[in-house]
C-alpha cells in the first residue's frame, strides 16, 4: 500500500537541474536582487575555499541527465549491494529455467511425453519452475511487519541490509514484471501442447493424453479441463492486474490500482486448484520398461515411438506419422527388452510446496494488523495549518512507534474501503503518549475527511471540551511500518533534504531530538526544506525554533544546521513571520545549488560517511542520487537514502 | 470511488491487447497454421488498435502524463473529430474487431483482452466520459521588466563627480562608456 494523498499533481517535465541558487556568504548581492544571507559563520567562510580549484570530480562521459559516475567507492557503497542481490535473483531464475529444461528433455521418465509434445512440453514447465520461484517470493516484500522488524532491530540486520529493505517495492515489481513474461512464455507452450494432444492422440498411451480422440478440438481441450480453465481465467486475472499497475495509472487513479490488485487472492486459489489438475504425468515403472524398449509382442512393435523425432522443434498442424516406423528405431538404437507396458502417474503440486510459506505469512501478518488496528484511537486535537495541510493529534494504547515511521488510516465514515498512508510527524514517548500526522488535503478522501473533522471542531466551539471526543468520527490507525528515514539518526553526519509536504518525515526526526538530542549517533544534522510558497514553512516554524534554542542553551549551535529554500517567487520580499527572525535569517530565495552544497558538506566532514536522506518530487531525487553516486577529493562517502513519494 | 476516470484503464488495457493480438497473429501466421488468415487479420487489427490508442485522452482533473511521442498520433486522431471522442464507438469498435481473432487458437487471448478492454470502455461512456486531446502548451510570455520602460543602462551611474563639475559638463561626455555593447533583455 503506498502513500496516495501525499501526492500533489506537480509540474512534470520540467527539468530541475541544479539551478541558479543563490549563495548567501559575505552580503553579496546576486542579479535577481535577493539579498537575504545565511548566518552560518562555517558556510561563509567555506564559500571562498570551494569556489577555487579544490575539488576534482571523476566524471564518466555524459549520456543524458540520468548518468551516473561508475567509479569510485561511493557508487559501490550505494549500488554494490543492491545489483548483487538482483544478480543473485537473476543466476536463480536462470538456473532453475535450465536446469528443469535439461531435466524434461533428457530424462527418460517423460520419454513418451516428450515424443507426444515435443519442445513445447520443456519450455512450458521450464517457464513455470520460474513462475513457482517469483510467485513465492513477490509476497515477501509486502510483509511489512516483518521489514519493520527488520529495520528496527539493529542487531539483526547490519546497515547494509537495511538499507536493501528499502528497495522491497522495487524488488516487488521487478517479480511481478517476470511473471507476467513468463506467464507469457507458459501460455504459448502450452497452446502448442495442447495442439500436439490433440495431433498426436494414440490407443497406446492413453493414460498420457488429455484429448479423449484425435484431432479434438484443441479450444475444447483448453476450456473443459482444470488447468486449461483455470489458466484462463489466472491470464485475465493477470491482465487486469498488469494494465492498471502502470506508473501513469499509479499516479492518477491509485484506486484502480488498490482495488485491481487485491485480485491477487483470487490468482492464488486459481493457481492452486490450477496445478491440482494432474495433467502431467511421468512414468514410474522405469526398470520393468525401459523407455523405448523392444518388446516381442508384436502389436505394440508398431507403436514404438522413434528418437529421431526429437529434433522436431515444432509439430506443425499437418497431420504427421506418429507413431513413426519402428525399422528406423532399431537401427539407431540399443533397447532393452520390455516386460511390461509402460504406467504413468501424476506429479504432486510442487507449486503448493513453494507458495504455502509465503502465502501464510502474509495471510498471517494481514491478520495480526487486521486485528492490531481494531481498536479506534482518541483523536486530541485537529489543527488547520496554511497551504491546505492538516494536523492530527491521537491517542492510542500500547502505540509504539520509532521517527521516521508511518502508519496508515482508515476512516470508515470517509470511505469505507480506502485506507492511506502518512508519516508520523509525532512519535509517542515516554512522557507523553500523543502521537500525529499532517495531511495535506489533495484528493477526495482527504477533503471528505477534512470535512468530517473540521465540521465537528466547527459546530462544537461553544461546547465544553468534553463533547469534542464524541463527536469525532471513528479513526482506526494501522501500523507503524518502516521507512527509509529511520536511519538519519545512525550516521554520524545526516543531510536531509525535504520538498514540500515531503519534510514529514524529517519532523519525527527532529520532534525526537527536540526530546533528547544526545543518545543517538547523530553528531551533525543538515537539514535542507525546498518549498514554494512561504506559508508552508509555517508548518513546523515553531519546532525548528524550538529545536535552535534549545542547542544554543545546551552549547551545541551547529548540531543542526537549516537551510529553507523558497523555490518560486514574484519578486516580493517575503519574511516567514515576525517572531521566526531564527528562520528568516536562514531562508534563501532560488533552488539549491546542490553540487555545491555537496561540496561543502564533503569538506567539512572528511573521511566520512554521510547519509543522504530525501523524500519529495522525483527531480530532485535524480540529482541527488547523481551526486550521492560521484566522488570528491575529500575522501567523504555519501549514502544515498530515498523514501518513495507514490 | 466516486472520481475514478475509467477510460485511462481501458485505454491501457486497449494497447496490451493490440500488442497480444499482433503477437499472437505473427506467430500463427509464421507457422503457416491452419487458418492463417485469421492470423494476418488479427495482426492488421492489433496495429490499428495499437495507433489509435496510442495517444492518452486528457484527464478532466490534474495534469496527464503523455506517452512518448504521442503528439503526431494525437493529431491524427483529433481530425476524425466525435468519432474518436465518444467511448461508445470505441466500445463497439474494439467488441467488432475482437471478434473474428477468436476463431483461431493463438489469437484467442487478444479477443478476450480486448472484450474486457470494450467493456470498460462502455463503462466509461456511461459515466459520459470523452477523449479530449492534450494540446500542446505555448510557453508563457514574461512581462517586461520595468515596464517596457527601462531600455537603456543609466548614462550616469556612480561614482558621479561633484555637482559643480557634473553640470559643467555636457551629458554625453560625462556618461559611461561601455566596454561592450549592451542591450537590454526587455526589447
């Protein structure tokens, strides 16, 4: 499930390079007339150090905006790990596809099989060992419980391994793109098989054919049998599926998305019941009658298939001599003598023993959050902020929830099937027990929740306080699940960089080290916020300024470091408000100048590892990540983090 | 529920089946089955499905992400005017042309893709749904600065000479020269 509401229909298309920005160091004046600059006494000193030749960037060719720099330690620490993964995943696939070709080309047991369909009979089961393998593990990404597990418990996973969860929903989709090509490949096999049944029907073997005479109806064959049904109607499902799980559905229409890919279920029972058919069978008495054997009775010399039709990649539609004579056979081959005729059996459902685990685990964990999130929560309070976003304050027994989590809410007032997403942007802790949310009011569900919650506030300002729980409508709250963000607070260095409502993340963060700054392994904290309008700084103006003073008294000012960029202008001086003088000094007009930003940030903090965190628009995701992958002669690392907007 | 534009999910669904359709015809038709004709229909059906789908139709809401290179087949598609901006033709198109690819084995599934594809066609012209072009957007023209007023650089910038010595002299001698030419950006 993904984060619907917070997505704001921006400007596509527009290429966000890193832009003009402007340098605030030393009073200097650009030509756009902005002459607001930045206090920060290390920034203007290291303004002239990076504007000489200090750093050196190894750059590969360009081929397009989307090039990353392919040397250096930087890109093995960003990349290593995930392409090996996907390397390992891959060699997998490939194996098992190989090994089960060679296993039903060569192996006697499907001797007689073999002859029957021909090259159609290798690639379909070939296809659907690979099938068995993606099928099951394209659950195990959704299990989020399980990855929040993950990514809390330090000591279990390292922070390579953790940093690999958040590639779940990549790792998702690429299983799901395999599927449906292998899908692909399955159905066109099996077409021919189908074709080759009904082609190649003989009295001799059959307990082997599905067709019950010869030159059935190769479509009567498809829709009457188990697996031909059920395989129908799983490549609908699929399609169905597939057609609205595009980027530019995701996008515009997510509910299709939603309710489309809750088919899943019904693809699993038909897949189930699909491999029950036992259609395919293999011969068990293999020393009594050894495949192409000589038997003396006549009768069945007739019938005795020849190797030579091995070579035939294709039957074709034509009518063919099978069983071919038996003259050719005896002189390409050695045989044993039969002693009996040949007895087949059905496989048992391999698939059942590769999608059982998964499936419980994830109907498993479907059922302890059903459970878990039965409970509706205390809503505390509801504050309307400016630029249509919303605050939500509840309470909930036994709520734990660590920053940088999210949780998912479900209003059943609103809608009742729907249910989104949003970042914590207030932990509980152990002195007080409120947790929140801020939403930012886009599309349907939201306004109609909105509505619910502000009409109530409304009509009961003249009520005492008591009356206010009542009449609010029922929340249930679903969760916490991990995210990326989670990890700002175990680098020594963090820069977390927020666009827009994207900064909820970071506020958990910063809500927490409001709280208690010194127990974690965070030493520094630049925390960059790109928005357009100069109202939404308001959102959190009062927790940044909280969080600046409290480090001044505590004697560590340049524990974090804010830099509020207003990205769009029309030429009006623009203050955030009279009491926030802490931000305005640090408010900059025009997008960041990201590289040297990097620059900076690579200077001051030498030999170290950085983690780079972002959560908004994908332009800006695009440079940092370019950035993050290139070195510096500085020796800093710079691990990029990124949370996933839709 | 209420605001799903379901003719953007059929459109997709649309073009998968135009593209099954195309595969499932060049594989019978290279096979020489028995048949085969029905196989050289399906392919010319799944390109004419897969042109005319091409171009995404405009959303009523937001912003519509186009697909690569769309604006041609866009075009083309605008000419033929209501017949291509009511779903119930297209509905009615797709369930005609779907039909005759189910006679043969391999081309089965694009007839079934693309009856689900007619279906929420139809679904979508019930709700009254329309395909709308995506125009091609002018860049917006920015005011001049100023005005249109400012033309020229100032022809006595600082530092100016004492007021005595400035009116001494005439207006020509005492303005700055530049070393390049100028222009101003709002002309």
């Amino acid at each position: 499930m993904l984060r619907a509401s917070r997505h704001r229909p921006g400007p596509r298309g527009q290429s966000r390079e890193a832009g003009e920005g402007q340098q605030g160091g030393g009073g200097r004046k650009e030509g756009r007339g902005r002459g607001r600059t930045s206090l920060d006494p290390q920034r203007s000193s290291s303004q002239t150090g990076s504007n000489s030749a200090g750093c050196s960037l190894k750059r590969c060719p360009r081929r397009g905006t989307r090039t990353m720099a392919l040397c250096g330690k930087s890109w093995l620490a960003n990349e290593g790990s995930k392409h090996l993964c996907l390397l390992f995943w891959f060699s997998l696939n490939v194996g098992l596809f190989w090994k089960t070709f060679l296993l039903y080309y060569h192996g006697p047991q499907y001797y007689y099989l073999h002859q029957m369909l021909g090259l159609g009979l290798c690639i379909s089961r070939a296809s659907a060992s690979v099938l068995n393998v993606n099928c099951s593990l394209i659950l195990l990404p959704m299990c989020r419980i399980l990855l929040a597990f993950l990514r809390g418990s330090q000591k279990v996973a390292s922070r390579k391994t953790r940093r690999l969860l958040d590639k779940s929903k990549t790792f998702h989709v690429t299983c799901g793109v395999t599927i449906c090509v292998f899908s692909g490949l399955h159905v066109a096999a099996h077409l021919v098989n189908v074709l080759n049944f009904s082609m190649n029907y003989t009295e001799e073997f059959l307990a082997l054919n599905a067709a019950s005479y010869r030159g059935e109806d190769p479509r009567k064959l498809l829709f009457t049998t188990v697996p031909g049904l059920t395989g129908v109607l799983m490549v609908l499902v699929l399609f169905l599926m597939c057609t609205a799980s595009t980027y530019a559905i995701r996008l515009s229409d997510y509910d299709i998305f939603w309710y489309t890919h809750n088919l899943f279920f019904v693809f699993y029972v038909l897949l189930m019941v699909h491999v029950s058919g036992g259609v395919l069978k293999y011969q068990i008495n293999l020393e009594e009658h050894p495949p192409g054997c000589f038997h003396p009775n006549t009768s069945l010399q007739e019938d005795i298939p020849v190797p030579g039709s091995f070579e035939e990649p294709f039957p074709e539609y034509s009518p063919e001599a099978f069983p071919p004579e038996p003259e050719q056979f005896v002189e390409k081959n050695f045989v044993g003598i039969c002693t009996e005729e040949p007895k087949f059996q059905s496989h048992f459902p391999e698939t059942w023993l590769w999608i059982s685990g998964p499936l419980c685990l994830y109907c498993a964990e479907r059922l302890y959050r059903y459970f878990r999130s039965n409970k509706p929560v205390t809503i505390v309070s509801v504050i309307s902020h400016p630029c249509n976003v919303l605050e939500l304050r509840m309470r909930k027994e036994n709520f734990k929830a660590r920053p940088g989590q999210y949780i998912i809410l479900h209003c059943p007032r609103a809608s009742a099937l729907e249910s989104h997403p949003f970042t914590l942007t207030m932990c509980p802790t152990d002195t007080k027990a409120t947790f929140g949310v801020h939403l930012k009011i886009v599309g349907d569900w939201t306004e109609r929740f909105q509505d619910l919650l502000l009409l109530h506030s409304r009509q009961n300002t003249e009520i005492l306080p008591n009356f206010h729980q009542r009449n609010y409508p029922k929340v249930y709250v679903d969760g916490p699940f991990g995210s990326p963000s989670e990890e700002s607070l175990n680098y020594e260095v963090s820069l977390c960089v927020a666009g827009g409502i994207g900064v909820t993340p970071f506020a958990s963060i910063l809500n927490t080290l409001l709280d208690d700054w010194q127990c974690y392994k965070l030493r520094r904290l630049y925390f960059i916020w790109v928005c357009r309008e100069i109202q939404s700084f308001l959102w959190f103006a009062d927790l940044l300024c909280m969080l600046h003073n409290k480090l001044w008294q505590e004697n560590r000012p340049d524990y974090i470091n804010i830099q509020l960029y207003l990205s769009q202008t029309d030429g009006i001086q623009k203050t955030i408000g009279e009491k926030y003088q802490v931000l305005n000094s640090r408010l900059l007009i025009g997008r960041p100048h990201w590289k040297l930003l990097f620059d900076e940030i690579a200077k001051c903090n030498r030999q170290k590892t950085v983690g780079v965190f972002y959560c908004g628009p994908n332009e800006i995701s695009k440079v940092l990540h370019k950035l993050s992958n290139s070195n510096n002669s500085y020796g800093t690392r710079f691990e990029y983090n990124k949370e996933s907007f839709s | 529920m209420g605001r799903i534009e379901w003719a953007m999910w059929a459109n997709e669904q649309a073009l998968a089946s135009g593209l099954i359709l195309v595969a499932g015809g060049i594989v019978a038709v290279a096979a020489q089955f028995k048949g085969w004709p029905f196989a050289a229909y399906s392919i010319a059906a799944g390109v004419f499905v897969c042109l005319l789908e091409y171009p995404r139709g405009k959303r009523k809401k937001g912003s519509t992400m186009e697909r690569c290179g769309q604006k041609y087949l866009t075009a083309v598609v605008k000419i033929f005017g209501p017949v291509t901006r009511n779903y119930y033709v297209r509905a009615i198109l797709h369930a005609a042309l779907a039909v005759p690819a189910g006679f043969l084995l391999s081309t089965i599934l694009g007839t079934a893709c693309l009856a689900i594809a007619s279906a929420i066609y139809l679904l979508a012209a019930i709700r009254g749904e329309e395909w709308n072009p995506i125009e091609q957007k002018k860049p917006p023209e920015r005011p001049p600065v100023g005005g249109g007023t400012i033309k020229q650089p100032p022809s006595m910038p600082p530092p100016r000479p004492p007021v005595e010595t400035r009116k001494k002299q005439p207006l020509e001698e005492a303005a700055q020269e530049n070393p390049i030419p100028v222009t101003s950006e709002a002309e």
